[in-house]
C-alpha cells in the first residue's frame, strides 16, 4: 500500500464535498424534526432534487439554476407528504417511507433519458492570490459557491432556532403542540413551513450531489445519504453545529473508504463500501444508550400528530 | 346582578353564550357579568361546560350564539393573541408550558409583544417579585416544581398587563403555603382593578377569595351567590342538584401486613425524574395510607416502582411475604395488587380502545374476561357496564372509545375497574383529581369500603383535605424521600405543611 499517493489537502477537499449534501439534507430535516415531525422521505426528497438539477444543469449549465431546480423538486414532493401528513392526518413514519420509494421511482422515470451522461459546471471560487496559496488557499477559498451556502445556512439555522422568535414559537411547536395551541400559534402552518424548507434543503443537497459531487446521472444515485442525514440529526441531538460536525465525520468515513478501495486495501470493497452506513448504525446505537440523554435532547412531540380541534 | 350595575359598568359581560358540540350542548344561554377588581368564582361539575366558556372568553372556541362584552364594546376574539391585546389572561390547568424551554422563552412565547430577551429577563424578575412569585428566568422548564411552573404561566399572564384573569383550577396542584401566596398575589390584584375568574373545585377557597359566583350546571346557569354568605357544603348542592352525603368515620382494625417496602431506592430514568430514597413502608389490612406531597417529589417514581413498570430488587417489596420486586404489572395484579395511575388517557387507559376494551387491559385475570388465551367480550362488556352504574360513568355506552368520555368520567371508569377487581392491595395516584365532588364522594367511599372489607389501600394525592378524609394513616413524599406513617387523627394540616416542604427530609436525617 503506498500511503504517499495521497494528498492530505486533496483528502481535505474532497471530504467537504461529500459532507455537503449530507449537511444540506440534515439541516433540513433538523428543522423539520424541531417543529415535531419525523419526514423518513429524506431520500427520495434528495433524489428528486438530483435528479431536478441534474437536468437542470444539462439543459442550462448554471450551477445557481441547477441548485434552485433541486430545492425546487424536495419542496415540491415535501408539500406532499405536508399535505398527507398535516391535512389528511395520515401517518407520519409510514409516509415518510412511501415518499422515499415514490421519490426513488419519480426520480428513475424523469431521469431514463439522462443516464450515463455527465455535466461540465464549473463554479470554483478563483480568487487570485488568495486561491493560489499553497495547501490551504484551495481548501478555504476554490470550492464551489453552495459548500459557502452550506456553511452560512448552519450559522442561519442556528440563529434562526436560538435566535429568532418564529425560532422559539417552531421548537415550542415540537416541544408541545397542545400548548403551542392553546397560546394560539398555528401549529400546522408552522409545520407545513418547516416540512417544506427541509424538502427544499434535501432537494439541494441532491442537486449537490448530482451537479457538483459527482457530475453524472446514475440510478438511485443518492445511496443512501438521505438515512446517513437522519442519522446525523440523531448524532447531532437536534443542534446545527453538530450537525456540521456530523457531516463532516461521515462525509469523512466516505472518502477514507473509497481512497482505501483506490489504494487497493487486502480488503472485499463490499466491506469497505458498508462501512459508512456501519458507522451511522454504530454511532446511533451508542448515542441512543443512555435513554435519558436521549429524551432529554429529543423534541418532545416528534412524530406525534396534532388534531387541532381539541 | 345588580350588585355589579351599582358600581358602574361591568367589566366583562356574557350574554346568552351557546356553544354546541357534536352531539352535546356544552354551553346553553350562559349569561354572566364580571366587575372590575371583582374576584368571581365558577363552579361546576365536570362536564358542566367551564372549560368550554374560558375557552369562548380566551378566544380558543368561537361561541355558536350569544355575545360577549368587554367594557362595554362588543368582545368576539378569534385567537387568543386577540383575547391578549384586549386584555385577557388566561392560567391554565393543565399548564401550557414547554419543558426544554426556559422559563424566558416560555414566558416569551405567551406575549404577543415579547422584549429582547435581556429587557424580558429584567421584567420577569421585576413582576415576579412585585407580586411575590420568585422566579430565575433562565432555568429550565423541566427542572422546576409544579408550583413554580403554576408562577410562570401567572407571571406571563401579568406582564401583559390584564384587565381579566382567567384562572382555571389553580391550587390544585400546590402546597398549602403555595396556595397562601397564590391567594396573597390575587388580592394584590383584585384591589389593584384586575378582575379574576376563577375556577376550582375546592369550594372552601372559593368562600375565602371570591365574592360572587356563577353556578353552570349541565352547561347552563344554575345559580348565582355571594360565596362568602354561603357554606361549603351548601356551595356543593348547588353545584351538583342533590343533598350530599355526609362521610362516616371509619372503624378501623388494622390485620395482617399486606405489602411491605423495604429500603427501596431507585434512581429515576426520566430526564427530569426524581430518585426515591430509602423507601420503607407496610401496608396493613385495613389500612388506608394517604400520601401527600407536592407533584414532582417521587409520587410518579413510587407508583411505576410498585406498580410494577420499573422493576426492583425482588426482596425490596413483598406482597404478602413474597418478594414481587422483580415481576411485572400483570404478575403483581394476578397476586392481587391493582395500580390505578394518574395519568388517565395513555396511561390508565388506551384513548382509542372502547371502554370494554380497556377493562380488559387490567381486569382479564382478576374478573375473567378471557379464557384460554380468548377474549371474552360479553363478559368484559358486563364487567364494564357494572363499572358504569356503580361509578356514575357518563357515557353514552361501553362501546364508545375512553378518549369520548371528559377527564372526571374517565377517572371514575379507571378507579371503578380497579376496585370492583376487588384487590388485596390498591395504589391509587390522584383518585379524584378534576373529578367533581358528588363523584368524589362516590371513589372516597368506595376506596374505605374496600379497606374495611381487608384491602390495603395507598392514595397518592395532592388534595390535603381528601386524604385528611379518607385516610387512617398519613404521610409526606417529598424528594423521593417518605416520612414514617402517623394515624391521621395525630397530624395537623400544618405539621403535614412542614413535611411537604422539605421536612421528611429533615426527619429522615434525624433518624439516621
């Protein structure tokens, strides 16, 4: 195994690009679970927006396009499930699941034409002088216009849950819908908001995926990453900071898996390529221990749904 | 009334309010006044219609006929932002707080107008302490008594200023002492021009704080007084239409230990959860132990410990001689040891499982509602059509889901399955909690007739004057500690005071 051949600053680099979309999507569903529901349509979300701006980016070749077309799609299939969920009171956890097939199938039938084919967008931040610093200017200054997004959205959803009022009315939402209501706070809109800011944040992320991470439409493309960022809002306990950290460390365990599967590592690549969700699995069971804890973090009206006439 | 025109317009008026759900008539021509500083009590059986007028007057319900008046000017809230601004407060029985929040952002979330978080720091400690009701605007919700819980929905309500206070059974859940300082910051308030309505179900509070009254009785005005003219009891005929039975002393033998607990510690699993300490106590045939305490000192632990749903050290409680520390519920109540919890809907009962259903749940060993592992449904519908007359459940039937039936009715149903399984030993948490006092008196009854018959009972219970009724002995939980049982015939509600605050304590350590 010949560890010279990687780069530490590449390493670094392309971590960031894969804990993007992962970011994306649990901010989004960070907020969706603050205001008490559990949307497990997470992925087929991101792959609508993938696939949006996918074909987005094909037909126009602007990155900024491709990015609102995926936000675009995961609101669009989130209005769904609010609708479901909110107005036709149907179960929570059992739509959210269908959303997923129906987004991964959605996402297949628009995208047939698509296969196989690549993107040529290019948006890296070139900064002369400050791009050009060996090691770090890359790093902190080439990457694209959305990692940026990505970072300035967890400081905004930060201040926007600690900060703000409509923050403090949506975690009073998920904490206790009944009181929330009784004060007089419109608990469905409240929800119907967050539920589609986190469809338009996971349709983002895809649109990540598909557009920048890698520039190339395959089938079922998101892999999974809509769970590993349920699993990070868990990991996170509901805080964006942590939720940052939390994409970083997974988006990390990808790319540590696929560089050791370039290097040839004595291992089957089938162990390799499972390690992420391993990990995900692993850190849930170990977070999840102490149930206090748990609780304790947990908004208290998560997945509970509100009838609003009592 | 005409007490009110004398001293010039009435505050807050009701004319001929209606308010009908499917099916029922919540509220009938409901009329009423409230003058300004006047502290006016509403009483009524559950079920009588008082949560469904506060919540017309707080704009959460939107009354189907009639008109309310506010100074004079037509009042019709949408919302109750709008109820607010017009200068409505609203303290809420069961509190509408958010417990990961802190007490700021709670008090925040009530304002419609809430200050930048350090002006509002600066205010709550301000009207906290003009009115006598310490709080520390940053701790956490979770983490504080019931009472200073009741202190913030008091404080949110007060700093918008209100010109009508709408309290709605406030001192249930409090310390005597609490309930004193309570009763202090409303006077202050009363004489300062803020008029209150008042809801509760202890009618001597009612005769010391209130001096008018509307009666509602099956959703309609029954009656008007001036309860300081009026007794307690007198208060309570009027309230449910019929003479009410005086309570018997009770002859009391105590026999053979029934279940006995010993040095039982346990620490919570719950968040904000309280550690029992050291727990020992013996239940005796006969016996009837009241157990007082303000909520959130261990009652909830103590009941899931002997209840079965958190398990022990099999030797740490025994039933009859045999440990049954380690078994769970449905074990310790084939044993004869019945559990009849606070929390009525989810815990006591499934709220979607019809009332014949639910008796299932508890009462398929002890009253054989199945049989080789089927379901005998004739029997259960029986067995809950006994709970239903001997109770006065009001139900339209045994089929119809326990989430139909109001808090008081479902309480009844709950306490009635127990009982009528005839156990050895009953735990009962709040047995009549927002139930009303002719119901009341049926569950007290019930409960000493099943001590005298060779039970032993244990009522957990924030009403003093309840167990100071139905109890033989007593005894205080507080911080998960319990103080040693003494007849009641030997304690003072003011000894009991000390206890409830932190003494048992104090005695606990002396002992050791």
């Amino acid at each position: 195994m010949d560890l010279s051949a990687l780069n530490p600053a590449d390493l670094a680099f392309s971590l960031i690009v894969a804990a993007t979309p992962l970011l994306f999507a649990a901010l989004g569903e960070l907020v969706v679970e603050k205001s008490g529901v559990l949307n497990l349509g997470v992925e087929g979300m991101m792959i609508l927006g993938a696939i949006g701006g996918f074909a987005t980016a094909h037909g126009s070749g602007s990155l900024a396009l491709a990015a609102l077309a995926g936000a675009g799609a995961g609101a669009l299939l989130a209005a769904l499930f609010a609708l479901m969920t909110q107005y036709l009171m149907s179960n929570q956890v059992a739509t959210g699941l269908a959303l997923t097939l129906f987004g991964l199938g959605v996402a297949s039938l628009v995208g047939q034409g698509y296969a196989g084919q690549t993107l040529q967008v290019s948006a890296r931040l070139d900064i002369p002088g400050l791009t050009d610093i060996p090691v770090i200017g890359r790093l902190l200054f080439g990457h694209d216009p959305l990692v940026y997004l990505s970072l300035v959205a967890t400081a905004l959803v930060w201040w926007f849950l600690n900060r703000s009022r409509a923050g403090l009315i949506l975690r009073a939402v998920g904490e206790n819908h009944e009181a929330a209501h009784a004060i007089g706070y419109p608990v469905r809109l409240v929800r119907v908001s967050a539920i589609l800011f986190g469809g338009a944040m996971a349709g983002l992320g895809g649109a990540y995926l598909a557009v920048v991470q890698t520039p190339l439409w395959v089938e079922g493309m998101t892999a999974g990453r809509g769970w590993i960022a349920l699993a990070i809002v868990v990991f996170a306990a509901w805080r964006p900071w942590r939720a940052l950290l939390g994409a970083y460390v997974f988006g990390g365990v990808t790319i540590v898996q696929l560089n050791l599967q370039a290097l040839g590592v004595a291992i089957e690549s089938q162990y390799l390529s499972m390690a992420p969700y391993l990990v995900t699995i692993l850190v849930l069971v170990v977070i999840s221990a102490d149930r206090a804890r748990a609780r304790l973090d947990a908004p208290a009206c998560l997945g509970k749904p509100f009838y609003a006439s009592s | 009334m005409s007490e009110r025109s004398a001293n010039g317009q009435a505050l807050f008026e009701a004319k001929s309010l209606r308010k009908v759900f499917p099916g029922v008539v919540a509220n009938d021509d409901v009329s009423f006044a409230v003058g300004a500083g006047e502290v006016h009590a509403l009483l009524g059986e559950n079920g009588a219609g008082k949560s469904t007028l506060v919540k017309m007057i707080y704009g959460l319900l939107r009354p189907d006929g009639g008109e309310m008046r506010l100074r004079g000017a037509p009042y019709a809230p949408a919302r109750p932002g709008e109820a607010r601004a017009a200068g409505i407060g609203m303290v809420f029985q069961h509190f509408s707080l958010f417990e990961a929040l802190t007490v700021a952002e709670n008090v925040a979330l009530g304002m419609n107008d809430a200050p930048r978080a350090r002006a509002l720091d600066a205010r709550i400690r301000e009207v906290s302490e003009a009115y006598g009701l310490p709080l520390d605007p940053g701790r956490r919700v979770g983490e504080l008594s019931v009472g200073e819980r009741q202190r913030i929905e008091i404080v949110r309500a007060l700093l918008q200023a209100p010109r009508l206070l709408i309290m709605d059974e406030p001192t249930s859940v409090l310390t005597p002492s609490e309930a004193e300082t309570l009763f202090g910051t409303l006077r202050t308030l009363a004489e300062e021009g803020v008029s209150i309505l008042y809801i509760s179900h202890k009618l001597e509070e009612i005769r010391a704080l209130c001096s008018a009254a509307t009666i509602l009785r099956g959703g309609k005005v029954s009656g008007r007084c001036d309860p300081r003219a009026e007794t307690a009891r007198s208060l309570a005929e009027m309230m449910i239409g019929r003479a009410l039975a005086a309570p018997k002393a009770t002859d009391w033998k105590p026999g053979a230990a029934r279940l006995s607990v010993e040095k039982l510690t346990l620490p919570s699993a719950e968040p904000f959860g309280v550690t029992l300490r050291s727990l020992d106590l013996t239940l005796r045939a006969g016996d009837v132990l009241g157990v007082a305490g303000v909520a959130g000192n261990g009652q909830d632990e103590l009941v899931a410990a002997l209840s079965g749903e958190t398990r022990t050290r099999p030797e740490a409680i025994r039933l009859g001689g045999a440990p049954i520390g380690g078994l769970g519920p449905e074990a310790r109540r084939a044993l004869g040891l019945s559990v009849a919890p606070e929390e009525r809907l989810g815990h006591a009962a499934a709220p979607d499982m019809s009332l014949s259903e639910n008796t299932i749940l508890t009462a398929r060993g002890r009253a054989g509602l199945a049989s080789r592992g089927f379901l005998r449904k004739a029997a259960a519908e029986g067995f809950a059509n006994r709970i239903v007359t001997e109770f006065g459940v009001r139900t339209a039937g045994v089929s119809h889901a326990a989430r139909s039936l109001s808090g008081g009715n479902l309480q009844k149903f709950v306490v009635g399955r127990e009982i009528l399984q005839k156990p050895d030993v009953l735990i009962a948490a709040q047995p009549t909690w927002g139930v009303d006092a002719g119901a009341a008196e049926t569950i007290r009854g019930a409960i000493r007739s099943l001590a005298a018959g060779g039970a032993a009972v244990m009522v957990i219970s924030q009403d003093l004057d309840e167990l100071m009724e139905i109890s033989t002995l007593l005894s205080v939980i507080s911080e998960g500690r319990l103080s040693f049982p003494v007849p009641v015939a030997d304690i003072t509600v003011e000894q009991i005071a000390l206890l409830m605050g932190g003494g048992a304590r104090a005695e606990a350590d002396a002992d050791a």
